[in-house]
C-alpha cells in the first residue's frame, strides 16, 4: 500500500526517490535529492549545504 500525502486538492505523490549524487563544489558524496523540478533534480549537499540541480539523464 503506497504512502501519500494530502492537501486541499486531494492526495499528493511524494517525489520519486533519486540516488546520491557528488557534490560540484565540495567533492562530497554525502548529497540528498530534493525535489524534481522540470528537467533537473534538486539535490542538497549535507557537509557543505549546497543546493544544486542535475540535469535529467534523456532530457
């Protein structure tokens, strides 16, 4: 049984789940998906608190 959310219009999907990424400004790998956000993947570095986006591979 899937896990949603609700608001005020009805249920709401949670963000698909993305592997972590490496991190452009520290190297780190230590990095957390975010939110998918057209065709890019926002991600946070957790070491040093970046946020960036990755470009969807196929876009």
């Amino acid at each position: 049984m899937g896990c949603a959310m609700h608001n005020e219009e009805g249920p709401v999907m949670p963000e698909p789940w993305r592997p972590p990424v490496r991190c452009p400004q520290c190297n780190g790998v230590q990095t957390r998906f975010l939110t998918l956000r057209y065709e890019v993947s926002v991600y946070e570095c957790e070491t040093c608190g970046l946020q960036f986006e990755v470009e969807e591979e196929g876009s």
